[in-house]
C-alpha cells in the first residue's frame, strides 16, 4: 500500500467517523453510500495473473432480474425504474447502467453505497431536464460495509439530472450509490463479522460488515478484513497481519470447501505464532460463508507451513452460566429455573455481597470477584477478603467489571464522569466521548473491548457502544467516538450485552415495558412486550435476554415471548 493509499483511507475514515458522529447528517449529506469493499490492488512482489472481484453468481440471496428501460419512458418513469434496477448487480450492475447516457454509463459508481429508504420517494421536476428524488432514509452502508442506523429517519434530496440519446431519455448525471427497500436490502446484503483480537490475545471480537450475497463475497470479507477495523473500533483491537499485507491475486478462491487465500510478501514478517494467529482470523472472518469449512493460506503462492491446531486459544463469543444470577433471601448465587432455588457463590462470595445489601451485582467470569452496588457507593468483593468500598459518591450507576481486572463507575449525572478502579481500589479516570444527557446504566462487554451506555437526554432515550482503550497496563485510559444505535421507546431503565454482536433496551411507556434487540453494525427488532413492569435487563446464556419484574419475578426470552423461570430475585446480577 503507497503512502497516498494510505492517506486516502485514512481521510476516508476521519470523514466517516465525523459523519457517524452526528448520524442524521450522515444519512441527509452522504446520500448514497457504499455496497461493498474493493479488493486491494498489490503494489509489489512478482507479477502475477489475477481476477478482477465480479458479482456474477448469488450465493444465498435472491437474484433479482431487472428490466432496462422502456422505449418512450418519460423522465419520471426512467428515474423510478433505473432506482428499481439497483436490485441487479449483475455484470457490475449492467442493466442499471443501460438508463444511463453513454458519456455518464461508466463514470457512475454504485458500489460508492447503499441508502435504505423508507417507504417510496417523490419524484419533483425542477427544471427541463432536471429532477429531483426525495427520499426517508433509515439507514445507510458505505463503501466499506460498515451498516449505520438511522436512529431517527431522514429526509434527503438526490438531483438527477437528463439528456436525449437516440430519441430517448437517458440519465447524464445521477449520485453514486443505490438506493433499496429494506426487503430488498436483505435480500441481496447478508451481514458477515470479521474477526479481530482484543489486545492481550485472548478474545477474538466482531466488527459486523455487510456485502453482497455474490460468489465474491469471500474476497470482499478478506480484503476488507486486511484493510483493518472499523475506525470506531481503532485502538480497541488489533490485526495479526503485518501493515501493508493484501491480496496477491484479487480473489479468494474455494476449493473442495477450502478457501485458498493467498497473501502479499509483506505477510512474511509475521512470525509462526502471528501467522497462527493470522489463519484464525481468516477462519473465523469466513465462517459465515456456507460454502468454506477451512482456510489454505499461501505468500505469493507460496505455501505457509503452520502447527495443525486450528488456532490459538482466543476466545470467541464467550458465554456465561445458564442459570439467572441473582440475589434473592440473602443468599447471592445461581437460581434453577422452575424451582428457583438459590445456589449459592463459594469463597466466602455470597455472604459478603448479600450482607452488603445490594442494589446491583456484577460477576467476573472467573466466578471470583465481584463489583456491588449500594446506598452506600461501589463495592469489590473478592474471596477471602472483606468488601472494599472503591467510591464513595452518591447517584452512581451499577458497576461494570471487566476481564482485565477493573470495575467500571460511572455518575448519573455527568456521563463524562467515569472511572476504572483497579481491585485494590487504585483509581483510573477514564476520559469519555459520550454526549450530554443522564446516565441510566453502563456496562462493559464480555471481550472487554467495547462498552453500552443508555442515556436520558432531552430528546428521549440514546443507545450508544463506544470502544475501549487501556494502557500498556491494561488499564482503560479512554472511550472512542460513540456509534448510536436504536433503543427502546419510551423512558429508558436498562441496556445489557447478550452476545459478542447483540444488544438489548428496555424503556417503560404508559402501555408498559417496550424492549428493542439490536445488532451492533446490523438491524434491530422490538421483542414482544413483556407482562409487568421491568426494572433490570442483563443477558443470559446463548443468546437469551433475562428481565426482572417489579413483582421481583425474572422472564427469559430467546428472541420471541417472554417464558416465566420460576426464579425470584431482589437483584438480578450481570454475569461476565
């Protein structure tokens, strides 16, 4: 990659991130954005015969045929078809290129992106040979994939511009990008996570893309996971692959369900365990893709002998008891569904939290320490050793802990005020992104490289996921440029983690608790609403979400109704 590639991507990215910021601009300004990532083009080693990235074959999605225009189509119509044609990529989106005028057909780009409209458009003329399309926007993907919510629908103009070719109207100008109907979008678009490391090696954490359900798509999912992560996520995680590694020849190739990945020279500076490292990446990154079971990895087509484990010890997606966690009679532990009877924590554990009379209860995953909430501040709570209390200050949200050793504080009233404090009590003031509002709760995730914050602010509630940056200490020293994502109507009580990819809201509205699941990089849904009024959320094991009622019951669900577990709790405590 030349020092101007990488200055191009680099001001690419510092404008995304601006946009992202403020995420109505985005969809208003950036009206068109990007389908899919170009694969990189290398810029030395040997040369060598390769294949261009095309979109011929779908895989999984719907193929959708369009038809070009129609003799004698006005201007209105030959707007609304060609908009319709975007559906077809075939042959780099040919058909839709045939309402195009001959000196405009190839200068448009549709792969600059994707807008998601909601609803029709309306087509207004402005001039002779002018229109304009007015559309609501509920979402976007760039060039990249990266997938942004629009958390409030937006209204865009796009202007179109016409000319006479052969006795028909043809387009002379028209934006880069496409624009779909949701069920188009899923129809053609299938999400895929690539796979990067939290800094110390031991998670393997998601960075959701979108792309084109293509017999490309597998080469898109390389060259976009070579290109790095999302820039929200800089700082947070890490690439085993050495700066500058791409794609030798410009396509990943599957044979016999193996895809066969071969690599630039620059990946020849990694060394055994990096290039170990390297192939789990890849592994991990094309999981999603039906027809891979395995990865062959070459340099300039070369083969790369590596041990025959198929990966390090990372871990990806990491669960958490089946059993609620809660705090119920003075006894803190495990509650069996249908029974509801209380195992409790050993070491000493459940005494010393439930004598604490606890507010909120957050467990590490070792099972060992323990971050509580009272009337009285924060709490660490380990085996063996009496509670320490960490904070002192009054209107505090429940704690967070994380897999690095700190447990998270943060103030209801400044969402700027968050500290880390080591387990001895040692303070780490952490500088936040978060905008202005009331903090409702803040929760760390499971691979302890991102964070959700649900805030009251005086537009309603807002959901955010920010990024995580620690030390060489590991210890967390800043918050990186908070992503929105849509959240639960009404007043906001609660948001938890329920997987590496998925979220989930709760807001209480006069018709009762409202609960949105969220995709970070991807779509949301309302879950049913449940019975009662909800006043925790946390997320249980394999993708289940648990909410505590006011009656003090607990409810699971899996995406659909909301089951009784028998269990009660006074607490119901978030499990790492």
């Amino acid at each position: 990659m030349t020092r101007t590639d990488r200055r191009t991507r680099t001001d690419r990215r510092t404008r995304t991130t601006r946009l992202r910021l403020v995420l109505t601009a985005v969809l208003a300004a950036a009206t068109l954005l990007g389908a899919t990532a170009c694969a990189a083009i290398p810029t030395g080693g040997p040369v060598r015969s390769g294949q261009s990235i095309t979109d011929e074959s779908p895989t999984g999605g719907v193929d959708y045929r369009p038809t070009g225009p129609e003799d004698g189509a006005n201007q209105t119509d030959l707007l609304t078809q060609f908009i319709d044609a975007a559906t077809g990529a075939q042959n780099d989106y040919a058909v839709a290129r045939e309402f195009l005028s001959s000196g405009f057909s190839q200068k448009w780009n549709p792969r600059q992106g994707v807008t998601i409209r909601q609803g029709d458009g309306d087509v207004e003329r402005v001039g002779d040979k002018e229109l304009t399309y007015t559309l609501t926007a509920s979402a976007s993907v760039d060039a990249d994939g990266e997938y942004t919510q629009a958390v409030r629908p937006t209204s865009s103009t796009l202007t179109f511009q016409f000319v006479r070719e052969d006795g028909q109207w043809r387009i002379a100008y028209a934006p880069d990008g496409i624009i779909l109907s949701p069920v188009n979008f899923t129809s053609v678009f299938q999400p895929h996570a690539l796979y990067f490391y939290d800094p110390t090696y031991r998670f393997l954490v998601p960075d959701e893309r979108w792309f084109l359900a293509r017999s490309s798509t597998s080469t898109r999912i390389v060259s976009a996971l070579l290109a790095g992560p999302a820039e929200w996520l800089e700082g947070s995680v890490v690439s085993s692959f050495p700066e500058g590694t791409q794609l030798s020849l410009n396509a990943v190739t599957i044979e016999s369900g193996s895809a066969q990945v071969d690599l630039s020279s620059e990946a020849l500076r990694a060394n055994t365990v990096e290039k170990v490292r390297m192939r789990e990446q890849l592994t991990e990154s094309l999981s999603s893709v039906a027809t891979i079971s395995s990865v062959d990895l070459t340099v300039e087509g070369v083969p790369v002998p590596l041990p025959d484990s198929s990966g390090t010890s990372a871990q990806r997606n990491p669960d958490v008891d089946a059993r609620p966690l809660v705090v119920q009679d003075r006894v803190a532990g495990y509650a069996t569904a249908t029974t509801g009877d209380v195992t409790a924590l050993g070491g000493g554990l459940s005494d010393r939290i439930a004598g604490l009379g606890p507010d909120s209860l957050a467990l590490s995953a070792s099972g060992t320490v323990a971050a509580v909430g009272n009337d009285d501040g924060v709490f660490v709570v380990r085996s063996g050793k009496a509670p320490l209390r960490i904070d002192t200050r009054e209107d505090l949200v429940a704690p967070s802990i994380d897999d690095q050793g700190f447990v998270w504080v943060a103030q209801q009233s400044d969402t700027r005020s968050i500290t880390a404090y080591g387990l001895g009590g040692d303070p780490h003031v952490v500088t936040s992104t978060l905008p202005a509002g009331r903090l409702v709760s803040f929760q760390v995730s499971r691979d302890s490289t991102r964070a959700l914050a649900l805030l009251d602010t005086d537009d309603g509630a807002a959901l955010y996921v920010v990024a995580i940056t620690r030390g060489s200490d590991r210890a967390p020293t800043s918050l990186g440029p908070p992503v929105r994502v849509q959240a639960a109507e009404g007043d906001p009580v609660g948001a938890a983690w329920i997987d590496e990819l998925d979220i989930a809201s709760v807001g209480r509205t006069t018709a009762g608790s409202s609960v949105v699941r969220t995709t970070v990089g991807g779509q949301w849904d309302a879950l049913a609403k449940p019975d009662g009024r909800a006043t925790a959320i946390t997320g249980g094991s394999g993708g289940a979400l648990l909410l505590r009622m006011s009656d003090g019951s607990v409810l699971q669900s899996t995406g659909g109704a909301w089951d009784t577990t028998g269990v009660e709790a006074s607490v119901l405590g978030v499990q790492r």
